[in-house]
C-alpha cells in the first residue's frame, strides 16, 4: 500500500535531534572532520615543512589522523617529515622522540617506516600497517588512516594493544618543527563514539537503463600477460560495465583487447565489443556502436570516442580517455595534457572541433591522472582554466549549462576510503592514494552510483558471490578498476524496486541503507519493510516514484524537507 496521507504527517514530525554520527572517510575532503578537536601549533616556529595543527579520531577499524601545514606540500615527497606513534602508550619502549616511546616512525617521504621493539629495528610498509592517506596531489590538508588490526614484528605482534596512544610529527631538518612543541607530548585515548556509516556496496547495476563505465590502467599491458589473464576477466565479469577506458596498452592491439571482451563478456550479437586505439597506450571499448575516435594530443595519450547508444536514450555519449604524465616532476606535461583537454570541450561548445558533437551531449573523462604533485591539472580539466593560453587559448567552463565539471569520488566497495591504486607488494614504498579519476558533465548525466573494486578485501561471502578470487585485483594490476553508473534521459523510464534495509543508520540518503547500495530517485519504487534496524530519516528534499510501508514500518521526514511521491 502506498500511504501518502502519513508523508503529510510525518513532514510536521519532531525534529530528531540526534541524528547518526559521521564516520570518517579517507576521501580527501575532510568535511567529516568537523566537531573534531584540533590541536594547533605556531607558525613559523622550525626549518622546513611548517605543522600547523593536527586532529584524531577512530572507529571501530582505524585510527584516523588529520594533518594541516602552513603551506601545500606533497607529503610523499616530504623526506623529512616523520609521523611516530607510541602505540602502547609506554615511553620506556621503542623509540624516544619527543617524550614518547615511538613503537613506529613512519617516513612520509619514502612512504615506509621503522618498527622499534625489543631492542632492534623493522622496517615496516604500508600493507603491514594498513595506512592510507589522502589527498595525493599537493595541499595543507592530508587525513590519513591506520588500521587498529595492524600487525607487525617477527614474531607479528599487534601494534596497538591499549586504549590509548602516544603521537607526533617530527621534522627531521636541523631546527625543524615539532608538533606537539618539543617538551611537550599528546595522548589520544580511544574513543566509541564514532562508528562507521560505511558498509560493503552491492557490486550489480541497479537499473538497466543505468551504462555502467569501467576505468582500469592494468599495468604493463595487463591485458596479455598469461600470468594474469584469469585475474582480469574475473574482475572484468563480476564488474559487468558497458564502456571501458583500458591504460597502459602500449603493446595491446585493440583487436586483443576485443577478442578478450568478446570471450569474457559475450553480447550475443553480431558484431560484438568495439573497440578503438587511437593513441600509444589509451584503448575505449564499448557495447555499443562508435561514430568518431580521434586522439586529440598526438604528443601524448587523449582519446575521444563518440558513442552511438541506443534509440531509447535521448542523447548520445561522448567518452574521453587520458593517460596523464607520471612522476612527481611531470607537472609540466600534465598541465599540458589537461589544457589539451579542456581547449577540446571549450571548442567542442563552440561547435568548431573537426567531428560536430550535437550541443548537450553528456560526457565523462577517465583515467589514470597521476595526480601525485600540483593540484592545477585536475583543476583545469574541471574548470576549464587553461594555464598555457598562449598555446591553447582562453579556457572556458567545460561543461554545456556554463559549469564546471563534477569528479566522481568513489569508494572502494569494501573499505570507506577512495583510493584507486595502492602497491601490490609487501613492500610497496607508497601508501595507497587516488590516481584515477572519472569526471563528467552534468548536462544530461548524473551518477547513481560508483565504487572501486579491491578484491583482497573482501569477505570470503561476498568473493564467493561475484566470483572473485581474494587475489584477484592483486595480482592484476597496482591500480584498481573504478565504476560509475551513469544516468542518461531515455524516452521510456524503466521503474525499478529499492527496498530500504537500514544495516547502517536511519540517513535515507546513505546508500548503505539500502538493497543495492543505491538512493532511490523519481523512478523508484521505494519499499519499507518491517523489522529492520533502523527505519529511514528523509533529511533532504526527495522524489520518488511509489512507497510502500510494510505493517510496522515507518518513515520520518525533517521539517522543510518535502518527500514526493509520484510528483506530489
């Protein structure tokens, strides 16, 4: 039964006070930072990287670190910032800095560090300690999360093993800042009152209408190493997406990467997978047809494909596939590569580009951006400010309605982190960061939902269900396959049943909350069962489709905040 009459009701309910905690997500955005203590350092008081303060927090699965400077920096480079922790809250063990035992120094530079015990010295890296840290690119801001499992040592022996913890960042130059000051040391005692809003996303597209694209740098040519074939096509099955943007293909013939699609993810058609290679390394595959590829930096890697889909959507697709420069000291050419790409929509607009696409045509950019130094290539690209103009010309705003572009930041199914490569050996000299990005037009597209896939994460139920191996991802590629389904108007909207499951919290808008990891939209059916953890609390203005309460079930709606039914 739809019951509209208690929407109407329930708009003048009581403001609910408490509403749920917000977890921390290593996204590199740090608005869930907010309420949290920071404790603050003078400026300009040590040689070399300046601290300016420092914020702590956990759940149940990390502890979380927020570190802010007096400038940007790129912390992978930043040699001589250490991060130590005296995990046992016991000054008489590990190493002495600053009045603390520090159990792990940990180089920010050289993305490894030191495990002090017994009397001897580890080196320890990221997979031991379970780090990750965010933004990759430049800044003054970076969060970065520990896992409270870490194990390390030989005999392993868990690293935390209280309820409190000693911190401090240490510049190693002569005269370099402390923070706490020197003398002075800082205690974090766990905490449980954050817990997570995160739980494992539901890998199927939610609606069929939705095209699900896939970008996936799979390292070295991937794609026809032996070794790894079995690997790629398991995450290529259980991934299911209908245009993919491949790099690092130097050596992969297009007609490879197409025999490969056609055997892993047969269509039934007659002409199967299209694929095109237009540039040294980038290859677009799709299931649909492709009017026009062209590679618009023939320097460089940056191809566009324009996509014929189907009679039903009322527009087509136009995909851009880019490999940017690698190396912390590629800035130049990446600058370059991203004003390439921002002339191209700039002229794409103005309809003066060899290959006439129709005004309003959607579009995304994929691909590995190496994203690892200067923040301004990114920038350009969403903006459209184009740096080198008196090479490429004025930029404009990229996208069709006079806006920037969006980046779809997407979490790792398993994990509240959006990371997009990490190393795939023990002793990988990074922590894992976010080299790959999807950005998009909002003209005519919006994203219902996005996820990177890290198969060695995942529980053993949820492997056995999209078949999957734990190893997978692994051994596959360094990077991680990044997805978005795309919503795309179409002259018959398919209707599609999301039923709330409230496994997390009340947020209606937590896709955790829901079968298929999913928001419901005006084209859903919305169905609220009885008997679940948590009954929905509607905080923002929403539109769907139909709802069905189950007897027992109930919904709650802010006050200024409007529930539409079916437009009513």
């Amino acid at each position: 039964m739809i019951k509209r009459y208690f929407l109407t009701l329930m708009v003048f309910s009581v403001f609910i006070s408490s509403l749920n905690a917000q977890s921390i997500c290593i996204d590199g955005k740090f608005n869930d930072w907010n309420g949290v203590t920071t404790n603050t350092d003078a400026a300009n008081d040590g040689n070399g990287v300046d601290m300016r303060g420092f914020s702590v927090a956990n759940d149940a699965e990390n502890l979380y670190i927020r570190l802010i400077t007096n400038t940007d920096i790129n912390i992978g480079d930043s040699i001589n910032l250490y991060m130590n922790i005296d995990a046992d809250n016991n000054t008489s063990t590990g190493f002495y800095s600053n009045g603390i035992g520090a159990d792990v120094a940990w180089r920010c530079g050289y993305g490894y560090g030191f495990y002090y015990h017994d009397g001897t010295k580890d080196t320890i890296y990221a997979s031991q300690l379970g780090i990750a840290g965010l933004t990759t690119y430049k800044n003054d801001t970076f969060e970065i999360a520990i896992s409270r499992a870490a194990q390390v040592g030989n005999p392993v022996k868990n690293l935390f093993i209280g309820n409190s913890v000693k911190i401090n960042f240490v510049n190693g130059l002569s005269g370099g800042d402390y923070m706490p000051n020197f003398n002075s040391t800082y205690t974090y005692t766990f905490s449980n009152q954050l817990t997570s809003d995160f739980a494992p996303m539901e890998l199927a597209k939610c609606n069929a209408n939705y095209i699900r694209v896939m970008s996936y740098n799979v390292e070295f040519d991937g794609l026809i190493d032996a070794a790894r074939t079995n690997q790629f096509k398991r995450v290529f099955q259980a991934i299911n997406p209908d245009i993919i943007v491949l790099n690092e293909c130097g050596s992969t013939s297009y007609t490879l990467a197409k025999a490969k699609l056609d055997s892993w993810l047969p269509l039934g058609t007659a002409n199967g997978w299209v694929c095109y290679k237009v540039d040294g390394g980038n290859i677009i595959c799709s299931k649909y047809p492709v009017s026009y590829a062209t590679n618009i930096n023939p320097s460089r890697k940056a191809t566009v494909a324009y996509i014929d889909l189907p009679a039903t959507y009322q527009t087509n697709l136009l995909v851009i596939g880019t490999h940017l420069m690698y190396f912390s000291d590629g800035d130049s050419t990446r600058q370059r590569e991203a004003d390439i790409i921002s002339a191209y929509l700039r002229d794409m607009k103005a309809g003066t580009t060899a290959y006439k696409i129709p005004a309003n045509t959607p579009f995304f950019i994929a691909g590995d951006f190496n994203m690892v130094n200067n923040y301004s290539p990114l920038n350009t690209m969403l903006t459209g400010n184009i740096v080198h103009t008196e090479t490429y010309g004025t930029g404009s705003a990229p996208d069709w309605n006079g806006g920037q572009l969006s980046s779809e930041n997407a979490k790792v199914a398993d994990k509240n982190m959006t990371y997009t490569w990490r190393p795939n050996d023990v002793g990988g000299r990074r922590w894992p960061g976010k080299l790959d990005y999807i950005l998009h037009s909002n003209t005519n597209l919006e994203i219902k939902k996005s996820f990177v896939l890290q198969s060695e994460i995942m529980s053993q139920a949820r492997l056995t269900q999209y078949g999957l191996l734990a190893s997978d991802s692994y051994i596959a590629s360094d990077h991680l396959p990044i997805v978005a389904d795309l919503q795309i108007p179409t002259s018959n909207s398919l209707l599609f049943t999301v039923q709330w499951n409230g496994k997390v919290n009340t947020a209606w808008e937590n896709p955790a909350n829901w079968d298929c990891s999913t928001v419901p939209d005006k084209y859903s059916n919305v169905v609220i069962p009885a008997n679940v953890p948590n009954y929905p609390y509607v905080n923002y203005n929403t539109e769907i489709h139909s709802l069905t309460l189950n007897n027992g079930s109930t919904v709650n709606v802010k006050p200024t905040v409007k529930l539409l039914v079916n437009g009513q």
